[in-house]
C-alpha cells in the first residue's frame, strides 16, 4: 500500500486500471507527469477526466 501524493488516500499501486477516465490519467501519469504509481484511482480518474476535455494534444 502507499498514500497518493495528490490526496495521501491508501491506496495499491499494483492494480490495473479498468476506468477509461483513469487509464487516461495513468497514461499522463507516466509520459507528462513523470509520477506513476503514486495517484490513487480517484486522483487518475480526475486527472483523465480534466485531461480529455482540455488536453486535446493527447485525445484528438
């Protein structure tokens, strides 16, 4: 288990993400935010949700 570095919620870093919203935020997670495996579900939920609708460079 470790805390999320964005919320400090408890949380499994080795579980896969099944949500598109949070698959998207893995996907900045790893390649723009240089912090994978630190955020949480809900943080990589929220950060792919904001990304897809701002961040069009990614999600033509």
């Amino acid at each position: 288990m470790k805390n999320c570095s964005i919320c400090k919620a408890a949380f499994d870093p080795a579980l896969k993400q099944t949500d598109p919203a949070a698959e998207a935020g893995a996907f900045m997670a790893q390649g723009e935010w240089d912090d994978e495996g630190e955020l949480c579900t809900q943080c990589l939920k929220s950060r792919g949700i904001l990304g897809m609708m701002y961040c069009r460079e990614f999600y033509g």
